[in-house]
C-alpha cells in the first residue's frame, strides 16, 4: 500500500494479495469441514458487515483513497477478508473449495475444474456485453483470459500428495518480492 501511495498519480496499483485469498479458502474449508449452520450464519454476517466497512471507508470516509476506487477496495477488502475484494474475487474462493472437495479424486476434480473453467468462460461470454464497470472491476476482474486455466489441469493431474522439497520460505519471500519489483519496472517507464 505505501508503493500505491508513492506511486498514486501513475494510476498502477499492486492489488495482488493472495494471502488474504488464502485465508478466506481455509475460512471455506473449515466450514465446509465442520458445517454447522451456525458457522455458515457468522461467515456470511462477516462478509456483509465488511463488505458495508470497506464502501463506508472507502466511499464516504476516503480512507487511504488512490486515484482509483478500486485500489482501496482492493486492499481494505485484503485487510478485512472480504470475498469480493480478495484477489480473484469469490470465483478462487470457489476454485479453493473445487480443489479441497476433490483433493483424493482425479475424476472429480477433472469434472469440477473443467466444468468450472467452462462456466468461466460462459461467463464471460454473457457478462462482457455488459458495459459496467463494476462488473469488470470487482467480479469478473480477468474474464477475459482465465478461461484459459483449464490448460493447467495436466499439470495439477501430476501432483502426487507429496510434499515438495521444503522451499516454503523462498516462495513467501519471492511472490510478494517479484511483484514489487515488476510493479517499481512498469512505473519507472512512464
């Protein structure tokens, strides 16, 4: 968020933040473990409740306003967990859950993730008429070529349930590391 700030008038932002996707999957995952319909009540209570903080920061009290509306949505939105504004939106929520639900099971997770690759591009197909900007913003940020995931299925059938070989931290460092840096070249061209 300070690149943003520093960076305001270029009107590139760093939205990236899969972290906080992450924890609304395991958020998901637990509930979809322990399903208790109490559980699913508080989860969808947070989702509104911060869904409403994130448009009255953002919307009325302008907090850490960019020149664009969806940089601060993006980040209060990481900041509060909220499925709309965490990187690709409710749709990873769903793809986490596809990939948990189907975690012992080729068969299902070929179905369920090329089924959803094609209900993607279906999507897109119906809501790229559309000429609201939210829409494209906020649900749909990437709909123009995320269709194309159905291609890394192959890949994710190569998987064996074993752990790798304990490169974690590295990858911690690198995401967040690669993206600033790509972030600080495209601003440096401007």
């Amino acid at each position: 968020m300070v690149l943003n700030q520093l960076f305001d008038y270029t009107y590139f932002y760093i939205w990236n933040n899969f972290f906080s996707s992450l924890f609304v999957v395991a958020v998901v995952v637990l509930l979809l473990d322990n399903f208790k319909a109490k559980n699913l009540f508080f989860f969808i209570i947070w989702q509104l409740s911060t869904l409403i903080l994130c448009l009255v920061l953002a919307e009325k009290y302008e907090v850490l306003r960019l020149s664009d509306a969806a940089g601060t949505y993006y980040f209060l939105g990481s900041v509060f967990g909220n499925i709309l504004f965490v990187e690709g939106t409710f749709l990873g929520v769903v793809l986490g859950a596809i990939f948990y639900l189907t975690l012992s099971n080729r068969i299902n997770l070929i179905i369920l993730y090329s089924s959803f690759s094609l209900c993607f591009y279906m999507l897109h197909l119906k809501v790229s008429n559309y000429g609201n900007p939210v829409i494209h913003t906020y649900l749909f940020p990437f709909a123009d070529y995320q269709w194309m995931m159905v291609f890394a299925l192959p890949f994710l059938l190569l998987y064996n349930g074993n752990r790798g070989i304990g490169l974690k931290y590295i990858f911690y460092i690198f995401y967040p590391l690669h993206l600033i840096i790509l972030y600080l070249l495209a601003v440096s061209r401007l």
